[in-house]
C-alpha cells in the first residue's frame, strides 16, 4: 500500500522547516514543537502495516531490551567505553550473557536509535544510552517495565472484567487486577 505525499505532509515539512528555525535560534518552546511536529509526520506517512509492526512488535521490544541491557550494565559499560565504544563479544564477557542473545539484543537498540554502531557488531552509547546511566532515568525505565507496565498490558482483560465501566475504587483498578493486589496504587 503506497500512499501519494499530500497536503498534510507537505504541511508539515514546512512546518517542521518553520520550527526548525526557531528550534536553532533557541527560541522558547521550539522544542516541544519540533518534537510534537516530527512524531505527527511520522505518523501521517507510517502506513498502518507499520504502525502496528511498531506497536506490537517494536516498541514492546525496546522496553524489554532496555530493562535487560539494564540488568547488565550494559548501558554503564558502554558509556565508560567513551567514544571507543565496545564490540558484541566485549559486551559479553564483561555481563557474563551469551554473545549471541547481546548480538541479538544490541542489533535490535541499534534499530530502535538507542545505541549507535559505530561498524557491524561494534557499539557506542547515544544521548539516550548515556541517560539511562543516570539513577533516575534507569530506575524510572525499571519501575515502568516492571510495575506500571502490567497495568497497561492488562487493562483490556480489565476493563472487560468490570463491563467496560468506569473503574471508581482506588484499590481496585487495573494496577490492582495486573499485580492480583488490593492496596490502593498511592499508599
């Protein structure tokens, strides 16, 4: 399914250019526009087969792997490599992981932008890598894998235990039904 460039694209890329400018003048709240002008292209010329691929497939990937590469520093050793950055089998023996499964596992934040690959099975840390080195951007990515993540993956089967109601008691919502607890989610 091929789909023609039309005006809403073309629209944007204008807009992006737009922002674009005042994004390199440092204007105030260029950012946040260019961010929010950029997924919106991204999602005007992503044709349904991918945005699904990317839901379904991809983005629960790159949670999964980021919480593993967590586990075993990779994103650490990688940003302590400095610019050198570090091959597959490197990576390995330093984690105590099967090349094979960090192979597997670099190509895929390769092809998600989280590292970068300076040649083939040779990585390097990004913006993004570096920051999940920082103890709140790693421990915020671990508390929404592992806690607040079951609740979004649940609450279809949730909300259909309930008859798609309005959930109305703080100590039985999706967090709840997901983690099979009955304390309220803020104690």
């Amino acid at each position: 399914m091929e789909i023609a460039p039309d005006s809403q694209v073309l629209g944007l890329l204008e807009d992006i250019a737009r922002v674009g400018k005042m994004y390199s003048e440092n204007e105030s709240g260029s950012h946040e526009k260019l961010l929010s002008l950029a997924y919106s292209l991204a999602s005007s010329i992503e044709l349904p087969s991918e945005a699904i691929q990317r839901i379904g497939w991809a983005e629960p990937a790159r949670a999964a792997t980021i919480r593993v590469a967590i586990d075993l520093k990779l994103f650490e050793e990688l940003k302590d490599s400095k610019d050198t950055g570090m091959t597959t089998l490197e990576m390995a023996k330093v984690s105590k992981a099967d090349p094979v499964l960090i192979s597997r596992m670099m190509k895929h934040l390769v092809a998600m932008n989280v590292v970068g690959e300076k040649s083939v099975d040779h990585y390097v840390t990004t913006l993004f890598s570096t920051a999940l080195t920082v103890p709140k951007y790693c421990d915020g990515t671990v508390y929404t894998q592992d806690i607040v993540g079951p609740s979004f993956q649940r609450l279809p089967a949730y909300l259909q235990s309930i008859s798609y109601g309005h959930p109305s008691n703080i100590a039985d919502g999706p967090f709840q039904y997901a983690h099979n607890i009955s304390a309220p989610f803020f104690i």
